[in-house]
C-alpha cells in the first residue's frame, strides 16, 4: 500500500456536488462514534478544529456517551457537551432546542442516533457516514473502514469545506505553550490493555542504546498515573537515569512536546496516536495477540512519511518484536524522517 499524506487518506475521492456556506453557520451539532478511550477521542480534534476554521461564528454542540469527549470542550474545539446514555426522546428535544443548522452524525450503525441528529434535528443539512438508514439524513460522507481513524472522520467535512492537516490540530491544541526546543526523543510505554504494552524494559533498553548513538538527544517518557502505579518510571529511569519522566501531563503540553520531536517510539495508544497527528518520526510497536493485527494498524496506524510499524504475521504476545528490531528502525528514521511502512519482525 502507498503511503499517505499527513492531509488526506490514502483512497481519493470526487469533489462534493456542493458546498454548504460554513462561514454563515452558526450552530453546528455533531454526535461522535461510540467508543470509550482517549486515542479515539483525539482522532476526533481535527474535524472539530476543521469545523471551527471553516465556520468560524458557529457554536459547536457535542454529543457523546463517554466523559473522555470532554477533552474537546476543556480545549476549546466546541462550546458544549451533551454526555447521554441513550439516543431517546430527551437527547432529541436536547437537539432542538439548540436549532442547529448543520448536524453530523457519526455512529454509523445507532438507529437512533442517526435518527436524532438526522433530518429530525431540524438542521437543513445533517450528514452521516454511509451506512444503514443513510435516508434519515440529508446527505451522507464515505465510510473510510480500513484507514487511520481521524481520516474517516474528516470525511464529513467534504461538504462544508477543505480538511486540515493533522499538524494544524494538534497545533490549536499545542496553543501558545512554550516547550523545550533541544533535540529530543520520547517514549510512549501506556496504553489501557495490557496486551499492548511492549514493556518499561523493552523501551529502557532499545533508549540506551540509541542515547549512545545520539548523544545530543534529551529523552522523555511520557507515563499516566496508572503506568507509574505499575512501576513503570522505576524501571525506566533504572536503565536510563537521564530520562526525563512526565505523568499525567496537559494534552497541550504533550502536544507541544511531541510536535518538535525527533523520535518518539511508542506502542498503540492515545499519546501515541497524538504522536503520530503531530508529524514526529514515530517507531510503534503493535502486538498481534489475536491475530487480528492487519485491522488495528489500518485503524491506528497513519501511513505516513516519518512513521514506521513493527508487528509480527503469526499471532504471538507483543514481547515477540524484539528490542533490535525497534532500535534498527528508530536508527533508520533518525537517518532518514521519511522513512515509513509495515515492517513484520517475527523472530
């Protein structure tokens, strides 16, 4: 497969029959897929920020079941957040009594959801996904299945306006925050599921020795409170006492961080996804527990110049990417930032 652009996924696609006037747009309601962690949370930044840029004097209403939505709102991507259970009567009435203009609907198999903040929102145009009951909306958007997640979402500005690149996001994110500007590399060793952690050793030893090689390099890892529960900054700082560890970081801090990166090597996870929308030479170590590997890095993986991916064919723990392999690919991308693609290493 091709590598893809940092601005837009790998499947072109025609212009819209016709474009809505965004800048006359003042009130925009969008209800987002239903899922629960902070990656799938950040994948969702840039249609919010491309909202924002092309409809400058709306007011953003969110909808979502998950409190992680709420990130959008403390960043100021939208003006309100609607946290619901069911898409019933109440979220329906809560809809229109904000009189949007436009809505967007991205649960692409809830009936209901499509149904509230379809053509019964009251919005002249309300977009979704193609799906099931694309009728009960005025316009629907492809459905990107098999592309990195903030891609398919962008799709339902094609309507109402160009997208802009994932950098420019995590840029309004970053704000005005002053970051360190030496050469640095970082290590991302979180995530929720266990199956994904490649390990606090596995990273301490693949930075040992890339510190030997680029000396210049001021290295950070970037831990949650949970992580450092587990041990994890001990074990790091063990191998490598000059790491530099940050816990429970601002997302515009971390944004900041990762946006003048000169290595980040991660393994999948929300940071590492804000990672990899930030641009940086990114190593991501993906485990093929379940054999069901090829589906997750299609959904989390941006195939971009300056990111690099380390899995195995067979199914087997994520332990099985050995700690050479990361360093072989981590020295390639600090040779050349444009290198990219699947690499499968299984031992």
């Amino acid at each position: 497969m091709a590598p893809m652009s940092a601005n837009s996924p790998h499947r072109s696609a025609p212009p819209p029959a016709r474009a809505l006037p965004g800048g006359e747009l003042e009130r925009i309601a969008v209800c987002v897929a239903d899922f629960p962690n902070l990656g799938d949370h950040l994948a969702l930044l840039p249609l919010y920020h491309g909202l924002r840029r092309n409809c400058p004097a709306a007011r953003i209403l969110l909808a979502s079941r998950f409190p992680q939505a709420a990130l959008a709102e403390r960043h100021g991507f939208v003006d309100q957040l609607v946290l619901y259970q069911r898409a019933d009567l109440s979220l329906w009435r809560t809809v229109r009594r904000f009189r949007p203009q436009l809505s967007i609907c991205l649960r692409r198999r809830s009936v209901r959801a499509r149904l509230v903040f379809g053509r019964a929102s009251g919005a002249a145009t309300s977009i979704a996904l193609e799906g099931p009951f694309s009728f009960l909306c005025t316009d629907s958007v492809r459905y990107l299945a098999d592309v990195y997640r903030p891609y398919r979402y962008l799709e339902a500005l094609k309507p109402i306006g160009p997208a802009p690149s994932l950098i420019e996001s995590v840029k309004a994110l970053a704000g005005s925050a002053d970051g360190d500007s030496s050469p640095r590399a970082i290590l991302v060793p979180a995530g929720s599921h266990p199956d994904k952690q490649w390990g606090a050793e596995r990273y301490a030893a693949a930075a040992a020795i890339l510190a030997k090689d680029a000396p210049h390099l001021r290295w950070y890892a970037v831990l949650g409170a949970r992580e450092v529960e587990h041990g994890l900054a001990a074990a790091l700082t063990a191998a490598m006492p000059a790491v530099n560890v940050l816990v429970d970081r601002p997302l515009s801090e971390l944004a900041q961080l990762f946006l003048g990166a000169r290595l980040v090597i991660t393994n999948d996870c929300g940071p590492g996804n804000l990672a990899q929308m930030a641009g940086a030479p990114v190593v991501i170590v993906f485990g093929n527990w379940d054999g069901g590997v090829d589906e997750r890095i299609g959904w989390w993986f941006d195939r971009r110049p300056g990111a690099l991916c380390l899995t195995t064919r067979r199914p087997m723990p994520i332990g099985a990417v050995r700690v050479p392999a990361v360093v072989g690919a981590a020295r390639e991308l600090l040779a050349d930032a444009t290198a990219t693609g699947v690499r499968y290493v299984d031992p």
